[in-house]
C-alpha cells in the first residue's frame, strides 16, 4: 500500500422504500457523495443529500463533509 490518498464526489439519487398505504412506495432524492479512496479502494461515503432547491444549510453541509475528507486526504495514512 502506498497510501494514495483521493476525494472524489459524485452526484447522483438514492431511492427509499418507504410504507404506503397497503405496500411501499419508492421516493429518489439527489444527494453528493462525497468518496475518501485510499490506494483506488473506496474507505468511507458520506452522503449528503440536497433538494430542487438547495439551501444555505445544504451547501454548509456538503462543505463541511468535503473540508473533513480533503483534511483526511492530507494527514497520514494508518497504515
């Protein structure tokens, strides 16, 4: 291992499956993932989810889940 470190984010949906009724209804909502990879290995995901209309309060948490994982990428490897 040489402890590359890489942040990686990623746009994308995530689907729930939530009780309706007499079954379960589907509901997609976009989000960012934000991808600490470690030697081209995937070590931790946070996602982030935003709306149509992103908020104060969703750009504030997608920076702070993107300072903590590019603060991660410049300390030290565990290994």
């Amino acid at each position: 291992m040489t402890g590359e470190r890489q942040v990686r984010l990623r746009l994308g949906t995530r689907a729930v499956s939530i009780p309706a009724g007499k079954g379960r209804e589907e509901v997609r909502y976009a989000g960012v993932s934000v991808l600490r990879v470690e030697d081209g290995d995937l070590v931790e995901q946070t996602w982030v989810p935003v709306g149509t209309a992103p908020t104060y309060a969703d750009d504030e948490a997608l920076i702070a889940a993107w300072h903590s994982a590019l603060r991660w990428s410049h300390s030290r490897s565990d290994a």
